[in-house]
C-alpha cells in the first residue's frame, strides 16, 4: 500500500479543472500588477474569480489566514497577505494562488516584476522559473523525490543564488498541504520512490543573497532575513509513467 494519497484518472481531471481556474487568476493578476494598485485590490479580483467559477479560495481560513491568497514584495518570500499596500515601479511581486474545486486543491505561483526592474532582479526570476521547469521535467513514476530536488538545485547552484530552505515544496489535493515535503535541495536517487497518482506542489523559492529567513510581526509573513529580493514559482502537478502533467495551465 502506497505511503502516499494517490489519485484516480477521475480525481485528477477535476484537479485539472481546479488548476485552470488558478492559473486564469494568476493570469490576471499579473496583467493587473502595476504601479497604483493595492495588494488587497489584487486579492479581491482574485477571490471575485475563484468564485465566479465555481470554486472556493484554498488558503483564507487555512489555520485562520485571512485572505484568498498571498502577496509577497520584495524580499518577502511567501505568505504576505494583502492590504492597502500600493505596488510601486521596480517591485518584484510573488503572486500565491490557492483553489478549491470539486473535493480538490491545487496550488500555483508566480512572480513578476512590475515595470521596468534591474537586471539581476529578471535574472532571478528567469533562473528561479527555470529551476521549476527542470524540476518538473525530472518527475516520473520510479524516479526519487530526490531526482527533483536535484534538478532544482542544480540550477539555482549554477547562477550562485540562495535557495530557501526552511520552506518547502507538497503534496497536494484532498488537503491543501499532504505529504510528501519537498526541499529544493537533495542527491538524486534518495527520498520516497514517485508513484503514478501523486499529485503534488513543487515551489522554488529563491534569494538574490543569503537562504536564511525571518517571520515578520504579522505572524504570517516570511522574508529574507538579509533582506535580499526574492522569487517564487509553483506548480501542482500529477506523476504519470509518462513524466508529470502540469495541472495548474
């Protein structure tokens, strides 16, 4: 018997249609993301969507967080929740999106910059996508959870950057958080063995400088301690013989 909750082809095509409407709203979110615009205006069109499809917002009430998903800015990682903070040129913002759909959640992010950003900032946010796509692409049944892990590394190692790594990587589906965790960092060949059915959440979350990180007094807010820029990039995705299918496009 599998460790793991893995899913039927069933339960996997409505995590599919639960990872559209997600993606739609991080779609959206990003175009909205300029100059003038409050993070809290953002959270609302968010959870107007989510709504409006059918579908409930994963994250506002999980262990009391209060909005429909997580703005993070700048040096904030994960977890900023959204207020009358106004996006300013030049900020990086780290866009979360939670969705509850038909018994299932799928989870995604991205992050943008808004205007005209430095060089090393779009370099950041090229490599932490990049490490993404690879870690991706490393997913298959039989392979190791550390066959991801690795490829995320790699990538990261290779542009000299930080990867945060008291934050992790999930499962995901009939719980918004299940198990596996999934560091972005580890040796190819070791951790749990991937099995077709898994559904889970990868999520490199990346630092211009040092890996360490910090809680703000929110209690929700997790930034870098050295207060260096940082990115994030997730997708749900479902193991197959074949490799991984993309659920949150």
């Amino acid at each position: 018997m599998s460790n793991f909750d893995l899913k039927t082809k069933e339960e996997i095509a409505k995590m599919r249609d639960g990872g559209k409407i997600a993606a739609s709203v991080l779609v959206k979110l990003a175009e909205l993301s300029k100059p003038g615009i409050t993070t809290a205006e953002l959270d609302s069109e968010a959870e107007k969507m989510i709504h409006q499809a059918g579908a409930e917002p994963s994250f506002k009430g999980f262990s009391g967080y209060p909005a429909a998903t997580c703005i993070s800015i700048n040096d904030e990682i994960v977890h900023g929740i959204p207020s009358t903070r106004v996006v300013k040129e030049g900020d990086l913002i780290g866009i979360d999106v939670g969705v509850f759909y038909k018994g299932f959640h799928t989870d995604t992010a991205i992050t943008v910059g808004v205007g005209k950003i430095l060089p090393e900032e779009e370099k950041l946010i090229f490599v932490t996508k990049a490490s993404l796509e690879t870690g991706i692409k490393a997913a298959k049944a039989g392979a190791h959870l550390g066959d991801i892990q690795a490829a995320i590394q790699e990538v990261i190692d290779r542009a000299g950057y930080g990867i945060i790594r008291d934050l992790t990587g999930h499962g995901v589906g009939r719980q918004l958080q299940e198990p596996p965790l999934i560091p972005n960092y580890g040796k190819r060949g070791t951790g749990p063995v991937l099995e077709e059915g898994m559904t889970i959440a990868i999520e490199p979350m990346v630092s211009l400088g040092d890996y360490r990180v910090e809680i703000l007094p929110d209690g929700w807010t997790i930034a870098s301690k050295d207060h260096s820029v940082t990115a994030h990039f997730e997708h749900t995705i479902a193991v197959t013989k074949n490799g991984a299918e993309i659920l949150t496009v």
